[in-house]
C-alpha cells in the first residue's frame, strides 16, 4: 500500500465490477483492468467500496446544487466529480489535490478516452500526506462569504502519523470559513488481526492503529467543532475496522 499509480488505478477499477463497461471508469483504470482486482485481500476490497459509498452519500447529502466548495485531498483517479450531476457545484468551486505525477495520469488517461474532468475543477499539484500547500490554497483562493466548504480526506488518514493528523486538523479548523464539514476515513483496532500483510503495510506508513472514536474525536472538539459523527461501515464481528468521521463546524472558529 504505497498509493502508487497503480494502487489508485485498481481503486478505480473496483468502483464498477465490470470497469470495460464504464468508459470513465476503463479511461481511469490501471491497464490491468479488471483481472488485477483478484489480487486485492478481500479486506481491502469490501473497503474501498464501502467507503466509496459513504463519500458519495455523504457529499450528495451536504451540497445544495450551486451552493458549496469542495476539496478533494487525495483525489487521485477517483471518477466521481465526472458522474456528478451537471451545475452540483459552482463555477471554480471543487479543488483536486493529489501529486503531479497523479494528477498529470488522470489528465492524461481521460484525455486519450475523450473525456475530462468537470469545468469547475481546479486542480492542486501537491502531496497531501506531507504538504500543506494545499492548506494555502484554501486561505487564498476560497473566500469566506457564507458558501459552506466541505473537505473531503479519501484514503490518506491511514497514511498520517498521529502528529500529522493532528496538524492537518489544526490547519482545517484555523479556516475562517463559518460553515466548515470535514469528512475521513481510518482504520479501527479492529483491523489488527485480520489482515496481517495490510497491517504491515499500513503500520510501516505510519497508521495510527489503536485510535478509537473517543481519542478522535477529542481531537476536533478540543479545536472548536460543534458535531462530531463517527461510524463503523466495515465490521467483522464484534471488531470495528473501517471508520468514517464527518466533523462540523457552525459559526466562527473559537
């Protein structure tokens, strides 16, 4: 799990069970198609689509059609901002952070299929697991006129060390921005145990396994958030393992 391009290409292939139908999911796709996708754990699969779901749910259910800002840290190859309903965000108002070499892919794969990305797309060449560049972005380029902003942190947590997710929120929760929602995704203890080979992958990133919703969760309260929803979407047994945590913040930061 080195989110290498190839790593993202599979994520866009497991969006859609048979990609050569979907032609921006085969444009996104990692030339392997789907026959790669038999080399996932099964952990990681059922993960990356259940977490799909709840991004797709939860961005939906927050945007007023014309009416919000998103950046995307960790876009990647993710084909979602070209299924969006036409006019859902405003002219200029989606920003789509990932490394160059990331973004330039993306560019590269959809323009060979005759597609692109959506017109108010902005695009941020930066690497979100240890740059704050794109911090800087959100300070100069979204004004602070009572359009909601909603950050969105897909597959990146698990990447962070404590300190680093600790920082990237004091930053988000420094924004002047007054309606403020950060949705992520982590691994619960839950994950120990179950997937070996992932486990040690993810824990030679740096994952903070062991964080429970309650550690968290204190994090963002203690830096002015007024609602905190955190929820296990996969589950084995009795054992938490993957997480989501949608944070909001109403008003001026405290």
């Amino acid at each position: 799990m080195d989110r290498s391009l190839d790593h993202l290409g599979l994520q866009a292939a497991l969006r859609r069970q048979e990609p050569a139908t979907d032609p921006i999911v085969s444009a996104l796709s990692t030339p392997a198609g789907a026959a790669a996708l038999e080399t996932l754990s099964p952990t990681l699969r059922a993960w990356w689509t259940v977490r799909d779901r709840w991004f797709d749910r939860v961005l939906r259910r927050l945007i007023m059609p014309g009416h919000a800002r998103v950046m995307w840290l960790g876009a990647g190859l993710d084909p979602s901002p070209l299924r969006w309903p036409p006019g859902l965000l405003g002219e200029g108002s989606l920003w789509l952070v990932d490394r160059p070499d990331v973004l330039d892919a993306r560019a590269e794969r959809l323009a060979a299929a005759g597609l692109s990305d959506p017109a108010c797309a902005r695009f941020v060449q930066d690497d979100p697991i240890g740059s704050d560049r794109w911090l800087s972005v959100l300070h100069e380029q979204a004004p602070n006129d009572g359009v909601p902003l909603r950050v969105l942190v897909t597959g990146l947590a698990p990447f962070w060390s404590m300190d680093r997710l600790q920082h990237v929120a004091q930053g988000l929760m420094a924004l002047p921005h007054q309606r403020l929602f950060v949705g992520f995704d982590w691994f619960g203890p839950g994950l120990r145990g179950l997937d070996a080979p992932m486990v040690q992958a993810l824990g030679a990133a740096g994952a903070p396994f062991g964080l429970d919703r309650l550690g968290l969760e204190m994090i963002w309260r203690a830096l002015g958030a007024d609602r905190i929803d955190t929820e296990a979407i996969l589950s084995h047994g009795a054992r938490e393992v993957g997480m989501v945590t949608l944070v909001q913040r109403i008003g001026a930061p405290r």
